[in-house]
C-alpha cells in the first residue's frame, strides 16, 4: 500500500501535519526560516510503507509557517506552544521530540519544561548554548526585505527578483513566500527575526538562555546528532549538554553538514527508527 498522504491540520496553538496512523508518536521541529513539512521525507519514510510504523507530526513553530506570530522571542514560550499543540494532538500520550538547529533547542525546552510529555528527544545538530548572534543570517533576511512583493506577479517573478545565488537557499527562504489573494506575503515573522539579528551578540534566537540552568535535567534517553562538517556542534559542548540530559548519546554522521536530515536521510531514518523502538 502506499504511504499514508500527509494531513494539513490546525490546532488552537500550532500548526501541524499529520504523517503515518498507527505506531509511537514522533514529532518534528524545525529550523530558522522552515516549516513542518521541510521533514516530509524523513517521516514518510519513518512511518513506514503502510503508515503503521509511526504517528509523525510536523509542527510549525511559531512565526513560521502556518502557525501564529508572536511579539517576542521566547525559548520558554515556543517550548510551551509546541507542548500545547502536542497535548492537544494526543492527550495524555508521550512523544518522541525530534529538533533540528533553532527547533532542537526548542525540542530541549519541550524535555525540560514538559518532561512527562516526552519520552525520548532527539537533538539534531545544535548545542546548549550561545552562538553570538545571528549574523550569517543577516544577508538572508536583507534580501528577503529587499524584495519588492507588490511588484511580484507571479512565484517565478519572485524567483527572478530574489538575489540570492545559491538555489538551494533561494528555494528554502522562497518556500516563506505566500500568496494572499492577489498579493505576496512572508508566512515568517521576518520583522521579530530582522529585530533579533539587530540586536547583534545580544540576539536571542542565538543564545541559551540562563533560565534553562534554573531548571532540573531532562532524565530521559536522548539522541544527539550532529554533522560531521558541521561547526553547530564541538566536542567541548559534551558537559553542558549532558549536564542537561545526562543520558545523551552523541551520534556523529561523516560528510554531513548542519543540514543533516538532507545531507544523509537514509541515516537519520534508521538511526530514527533504532532510538525509537530501543
């Protein structure tokens, strides 16, 4: 039979799409700039042929995708949105919390604040810690904010219009874009994102905050992933992240980079269906 089709649904708090009907629950967070669906294929395939091997749902975080905006970045806030939108999907039931950079963080927000929600969590290419500020992603918001959207016609206009060379990032940020009856619009809060990265060290997308010291560690297996030609992840981030999640195994995958779900799917998946049946 063929995969179970994924199912747009909305919840009072997320955003959120189903994959698979039948087996643990596993749910998706992605990055900055992503959406719910950028997980497709790896839950496609983690639920199996028949859609019976797992119950995945992709999960817009706030200020992406579908899902509400805020006026204020918060890790607390977004960890608590998605346990709203898990409690919701499946009341009394545990979840296996998958985490991709900005989403991984959240994810870890989710085990701390929500333990009893979350019986294993994998963290994918992120650390517990302050990156700086965001200032590799400040080209990327520049030319989202450069693009003349009442000028746009049609998607491939926007296309034509976007300066970014690389056409995989331009594919990425573009998948942002939304039409709204005859105009264009970001689904991304990109002025809550521009205002963060203005913010420059003080950025708190990029940071970890210290109220997550404050709070007792998250008792259950985790799953870290990192990219091996990734920089997101050092060896010296192994103490803090354990003093966290004491029972962190770290699993390195060679030739990857911080886009590990894409870089090395077949991987991810089976390292995926391992953990979530150990």
């Amino acid at each position: 039979m063929p995969s179970a089709a994924p199912e747009a649904t909305g919840t009072a708090a997320l955003n959120t799409l189903s994959v698979g009907t039948a087996g643990p629950r596993i749910a998706f967070l992605h990055g900055l700039f992503g959406q719910g669906r950028n997980w497709t294929q790896i839950a496609k395939a983690v639920s199996g042929p028949d859609g019976h091997d797992a119950r995945c749902l992709l999960v817009d975080l706030p200020d992406h995708g579908r899902s509400p905006w805020s006026t204020e970045f918060s890790f607390a806030a977004y960890g608590d949105a998605v346990a709203a939108t898990l409690r919701a999907h499946a009341p009394g039931e545990a979840w296996t919390v998958v985490g991709h950079s900005l989403g991984g963080k959240v994810a870890m927000f989710v085990a701390l604040l929500h333990p009893e929600l979350v019986e294993r969590l994998v963290v994918v290419d992120i650390a517990p810690k302050g990156y700086g500020s965001l200032e590799r992603f400040e080209g990327y918001v520049g030319e989202m904010q450069r693009l003349p959207l009442a000028q746009v016609s049609s998607r491939g206009d926007a296309e034509a219009r976007f300066e970014e060379p690389d056409p995989g990032v331009k594919a990425f940020l573009l998948q942002n874009l939304r039409r709204d009856g005859q105009a264009w619009r970001w689904q991304v809060n990109l002025d809550l994102i521009a205002g963060d990265a203005a913010r420059g060290t003080g950025s708190r997308i990029a940071d970890w905050p210290e109220e997550a010291d404050a709070l007792p560690p998250y008792e259950g297996p985790v799953l870290w992933v990192a990219g091996g030609e990734s920089r997101y992840v050092k060896r010296e981030d192994g103490e803090r992240m354990r003093a966290h999640f004491p029972r962190t195994r770290l699993f390195t995958i060679k030739g990857a980079g911080h886009w590990v779900h894409t870089d090395a799917p077949d991987i991810i998946v089976t390292a995926l269906r391992r953990f979530v049946t150990s």
